[in-house]
C-alpha cells in the first residue's frame, strides 16, 4: 500500500500534467488534422459490429493522428457515443478528440500511461470492493497492481447524481478476466450515479 500511495503523491502528478499540456495542444493540431483527415482501414480489428455509415476516420498528417488521434475508433468515436451524433462534420470529431476522448493515443506510444493485460484477480485495495457511479456503488477505494495505483470516489448527492473522483489507473478489482486500465484524472461534481 505504501508504493501505492508513492506513486499516487510522486509519479501520477507529472504524468497527469504532461497529458494536460498535450490536451490544449490538441485544441490547436486536432482541428489542423481534420481539416485533411482521411477515411482508411482501423488499424486494431475491433470484434464489435459496425453499423453503416460508421467508418474509420484518421488524421493527417500521420504525426498529428499518432498523437490526437483515436487508434481504437476514429475521428468518429465509439458506438456508445457517436448513436446520436452526426459524425461526419467536424464538431462532432473535434468534440470526440479533442474534448471527450482527448489524446487517447497517449497509451499507444507512451506505456506508463496503461496497463496491458492487468489481471484483475491480482489487484489489491483497501476501502469498498465495488466503488462505480454505473452500478450505484458509492464509497473509496485505494487500489494497487504491482507499482500503478488508483484512487476512486463517489458519493450520492440524490438519488439519480453523484461526485466522483478518480486519480491514477482505473483499477477494478471486482471485474473478472483481464483489462488494460489507463492513467485517468477525474473530478465530477455532478456525475449520473446508477445509470
């Protein structure tokens, strides 16, 4: 627990400030790289089923979609979130890469900012077993797998809202299998709780 919370106070801080430095950096080049942004094949097979017209979008150059770009779903996002967007303009992709799902290439090219194949058995913690504003569990949870810690906190405002607080891996000690959790920062004041 000790390592745990070394690197929540000493390695999660810079971590985090280098991501927010190439977020607003993103304000600037994601626009840039839209305006000759491509459609092409994913360059990860993803088993979903695609519906049409979803179709895998990059940016141009390549530099700027090796940084800002979503190597997992595209200009156009995921399915979850692109249901009711009209995806083939450019607030809709600017919003999902710039502002939604900011430089989620980090993990690909920088690997201290996720975990391959964590084995969720293997996490250890302190606090409640489940903390999830989705499922409804409030409550805090310090949690560790090897040297990468997490921290995650909710508690219910009413019955349908919540504040939710999230620093380092999102670690989920509860789910079965494997995941590849990322390094998150989050602070959510009024966050859906149970939806």
């Amino acid at each position: 627990m000790i390592k745990a919370l070394l690197f929540l106070l000493f390695v999660v801080p810079p971590l985090i400030a280098f991501k927010l430095l190439m977020i607003l950096l993103g304000l600037i080049f994601v626009p840039i790289g839209l305006l000759k942004a491509k459609v092409t094949e994913p360059p990860e097979h993803d088993s979903r089923v695609v519906d049409d017209p979803w179709q895998y979008v990059k940016l141009q150059p390549d530099w700027l979609d090796n940084i800002w770009g979503s190597r997992k779903y595209g200009a156009q996002g995921n399915w979850f979130w692109n249901d009711d967007q009209d995806t083939t303009k450019f607030w809709p992709r600017f919003n999902w890469l710039a502002l939604r799902n900011p430089v989620s290439n980090l993990e690909v090219y920088f690997p201290w900012y996720e975990i391959k194949d964590c084995d969720n058995s293997k996490i250890e913690y302190v606090g409640e077993p489940i903390v999830s504003d989705v499922l409804g569990f409030e409550g805090a949870q310090l949690s560790w797998y090897g040297w990468r810690a997490g921290f995650h906190y909710i508690k219910k405002w009413t019955d349908d809202r919540c504040i939710r607080v999230r620093i380092g891996f999102k670690l989920e000690p509860h789910e079965k299998g494997t995941s590849s959790p990322n390094l998150t920062f989050i602070i959510a004041p009024w966050a859906d709780f149970g939806k």
